[in-house]
C-alpha cells in the first residue's frame, strides 16, 4: 500500500541513490544492462539500510522500497508526480 510516508521515502532514498549510482557507472565506465545492475545493487542496498534500521524489520515493506527507489532513481515512474497529482485530486483542485 502507498501511503504519503512510503512515498516520501522512496522519493528520499532515490534522491540518494541516484548521484552514487551515477557516480559508480562513471567510475566504471558503465553502460546499458551493467548500469542498471549497478542501479539495482545501490537501491537494494539503501532499501535494505533503511529497513534494518527500524524494528521489527518489515521485509514487505523493504520489497516495496527497493522496486519503488529503483524505478523512480530510473526515471522509470516518478512517485512525486503520483503524490503531487494525488494531493491535488484530494484537494479538488484541478491541475
């Protein structure tokens, strides 16, 4: 399930996520399907710091985390735009 605090940390962590994995895919001259193992590898790793550090772990939620960062610090779907257009909807107001 969604909620506007697993939103904020998906679009926290990617914003994480994003400027090393970049910085890692120059380092190794990275391209195509190597740069997007190295995208996985840092989300799975920044999903699995943020998981472990609250108790009792939820291993769901770490699911949701690392699909969620990964996509967004792809680009691939920006959770920001869905909470923004979300939020607007809520509101009434039409964008």
């Amino acid at each position: 399930m969604l909620t506007p605090e697993l939103v904020t940390e998906i679009i926290v962590l990617a914003a994480m996520v994003v400027p090393i994995t970049q910085a890692i895919k120059k380092w190794l001259k990275a391209e195509g399907k190597t740069a997007l193992i190295i995208s996985a590898v840092v989300s799975i790793l920044f999903a699995l710091w943020k998981t472990l550090s609250i108790q009792p772990y939820d291993w769901g939620r770490f699911i949701i985390l690392v699909i969620g960062v990964f996509l967004e610090a792809n680009g691939i779907y920006h959770f920001g735009s869905y909470a923004v257009g979300k939020m607007v909807r809520q509101k009434g107001v039409s964008a």
